[in-house]
C-alpha cells in the first residue's frame, strides 16, 4: 500500500494525519481589540470602509489592500483569488486585471461578485457584494500608464490563467515584448479595470468568545442604505 504523499508514515506504513480534529479545534484566538456599536459606525458605508481603511494603514497592516475577490462560472461553480484594490469611492471597488483571465470569464456570464477584506492585526473583515461593471477605457489607461514598466510589460506578455508549457516560454514571451515595446507601451485591450458596485457591506469585528458584532448594510431600490445588526 502506497500512501498519500502528503502524509508521514509509520512503521506499518499507515497514513498519519498531519493535523487530527483535536489539533485543529484547540487552534483559536480570542479577539479582544475593540467592538462596533450602532452609535460609533457611521451611517455611510463607503465613509465607514474609508475610516477603516485609513486605520489599517496607521497600524501598518500587512498589504490592507488585498481582497478576495470570488466569482461563480456559467456552471455555477465558485472560485475566489486574492487581487488588489486600486480605487474606492461612491461608484464602488475597482481593481485591474486581463478581461480574458478565469475571472474576466466568469465575470462575462455572471456579473455578480464578493469581495473580502481581512485585517487580522485589527481582529476586523469586511465583506463587501454587488454586481460588476468595467471601468471605462479612459480610466484603464490612465491607471496602466502609471504602473511600473515591467508591470505593464507583464500584463501585455501574459495571457492570463491560460496554460504554458514551461517558465521558460514564459520568460521568452516577455522577453519578446520587451524587446519592442518601448518605454511607453500601450494597454492592451484584454486589460482593464473593473469595478464592483456595492450591494451589500457587512463590517466585523472580533469579539471575546466567538461573540462578534456585525453589521451590514443594505442598499435598496431607491439607492439609499439601510443597517442592521446581525448575530455572530
């Protein structure tokens, strides 16, 4: 009997777990830090994630601005990846990326989408639904004149999420683009910003015990908030 690779072995050659049951439930941690009442959030979510945001910051966070982001393909299956906030404001979350990558795919059928923060030095998430539009061509080139040369150079080589054979054609593709394009290459159009317009905020903080606060709020028809308390 071979067993799995990824589990030591004993002398009789059965698979020991690397991490059994009782192992995994005595990992926790009790989140003491701070609470979030009804009368210290503010009243506009995009204000509130601003407040934190810039809080994140001051207790130096370790990249605040990475997010989850997960999508749902035309089979209804569900894939989420880490990718980076670029801008938010009133319109919602924007972030760039190849419009033909598994995420620009899936967003194509299904424009609905869930972003997470999670800033674990300030025992807080925030997770953040809406649907998903493209930003427009003119904001796309503004913010990829301004990433760093070998940056746009990557994007433009890569053909984001599809299969290679090797590194080293990989390497030899951006070689190639490199070659001829230049100190000022042009975005390609397979690569853009998109922006998700925010239907639902949840803001979470860690409490004692497992007894989190949560409150979400709601945007209804007519455009305007509405906030409630959920239990954890």
């Amino acid at each position: 009997m071979t067993p799995p690779l990824s589990a030591p072995v004993t002398g009789s050659d059965q698979p020991v777990p690397v991490h059994d049951a009782a192992t995994l439930a005595a990992m926790r941690i009790d989140y003491v830090q701070s609470l979030l009442s009804e009368e210290q959030v503010l009243r506009d979510p995009i204000a509130q994630f601003e407040k934190w945001f810039d809080e994140a910051l001051k207790a130096q966070v370790s990249e605040p601005n990475a997010m989850s982001l997960s999508t749902v393909s035309a089979e209804g299956k569900p894939t989420s990846r880490i990718v980076l906030i670029k801008q938010f404001d009133q319109r919602g979350f924007t972030w760039y990326t190849n419009y033909n990558s598994e995420k620009g795919q899936q967003l194509a059928h299904n424009p609905h989408a869930a972003l997470l923060f999670f800033w674990r030095e300030l025992e807080r998430q925030v997770r953040i639904e809406g649907t998903v539009v493209k930003t427009s061509a003119a904001e796309s080139d503004e913010y990829f004149n301004v990433r760093p040369l070998l940056s746009r150079l990557s994007a433009i080589a890569s053909q984001q999420s599809a299969p290679i054979a090797s590194r080293a054609e990989l390497e030899a593709h951006y070689d190639a683009v490199a070659a001829v394009a230049g100190d000022t290459p042009a975005r390609p159009e397979h690569w853009g910003g998109y922006r998700l317009q925010p239907e639902r905020i949840e803001f979470w903080q860690g409490r004692r015990s497992r007894f989190h606060d949560r409150i979400v709020f709601t945007r209804g028809a007519d455009g305007a908030w509405s906030m409630e308390r959920l239990q954890p």
